[in-house]
C-alpha cells in the first residue's frame, strides 16, 4: 500500500546546482538551486526555475545567460550558502573564498573550482505559477581533468556531485554503480 502525500514537490533526487549570472555593475553571482533538469536533447537544453524575487532572476532576465556550476561534496558548505543569501546584499565569492571564472561563451560567471560547468544562453522562458522558467541552450560543457576517466569522459563518482532530498532537507552523495543503462532491460 502507498501513501498518498498530495500535490507536492516532492520527487528524488533533485540536483544541487549554483546558477551563476552577472548583475548590471559585471558582479559575480551564485544562487544555488535545486529546480532544474535536461530538458532536450537537439539542441541540448537544460531548464533552471527561479522566482522573480531573486537577485539571479533579473541577472538573467537583463543579460539571456547563465551557467551551471556543479559542487561537488567538498564544496557542500559553499553552495548551502550560495542558496541562504541575496547576491543583492552579499558578495558570495568573497565571502566563501571561491573564484569567479568569466564564460568565453555567454555573459555569466562560474565557480572556478567546481568540478563541472554548463554554459548557457537563454533561448526561452516562461512564467509558471510562483517560478520563471528558463531554458538554456547548452553551449559548452567543461569538466576538470581529474574528474575524467581513462576513456577522457567525465565520470560521475569522479565529480561526487551532491543531490537534494526535498523531504528531508537533506544532502547525499551519489551511491555504487548498481548497472549499466540500456543492458541490465535487456531480455536474456
């Protein structure tokens, strides 16, 4: 028997990503959030969701780009305090002492010493209920060597990205390899 729990967000995993943009004066901005998935394949699109309120919404409104930077589990301290204050009142680079590296491909920052980033342009957005959804093109994807296999891919427990149980309020790491997509489905 299941139990019912209603219309909720509730749904796991969820990321742990930190959105950068830049506000009108070229500040460096984070807020991490845990709204946001791929969304299409061609071209790669993923969606970030934020509401109005947030500093990060106007960045991305005024300059149609953002990036993904991916916190791995050692950087769980910095992005829970990416996701605690406004970029309106608060430098979140300086504060945590993590650096801003300027996108060669779109009008965002990133973190510089997260492991994984996503370079996006706006190509549409749309307002759903409280959240602006944004889709972003995926213009490049970089990924630090040492979180690359032997074959030059990047690998996931490599990257040791966070995820976001919404229940529970609750960060985790990612667990074993427990099989191999498209072979484990396969009839014997």
């Amino acid at each position: 028997m299941k139990k019912s729990f209603g219309a909720k967000t509730l749904i796991v995993p969820t990321p742990v990503w930190c959105v950068g943009s830049y506000d009108a004066d070229k500040k460096p901005n984070v807020m991490t959030i845990a709204w946001g998935g791929i969304c299409c394949s061609v071209p790669p699109c993923v969606t970030v969701s934020l509401r109005k309120a947030t500093h990060t919404y106007g960045n991305i409104m005024a300059t149609q780009a953002y990036t993904l930077s991916v916190p791995s589990e050692r950087y769980m301290k910095e992005a829970d305090y990416f996701g605690m204050v406004s970029g309106r009142d608060t430098d979140k680079f300086r504060e945590t002492g993590l650096t801003p590296a300027r996108s060669g491909l779109v009008d965002a920052p990133y973190v510089s010493e997260f492991p994984m980033v996503l370079e996006c342009k706006v190509i549409h957005h749309y307002e759903l209920g409280l959240h602006t959804h944004f889709v972003g093109e995926i213009l490049d994807v970089k990924v630090d060597e040492s979180a690359l296999g032997d074959d030059g891919w990047p690998y996931l427990n490599k990257i040791n990205p966070l995820v976001f149980d919404t229940l529970a309020r609750r960060y985790y790491r990612v667990g074993v390899c427990v099989g191999n997509a498209f072979e484990v489905g396969k009839k014997s």
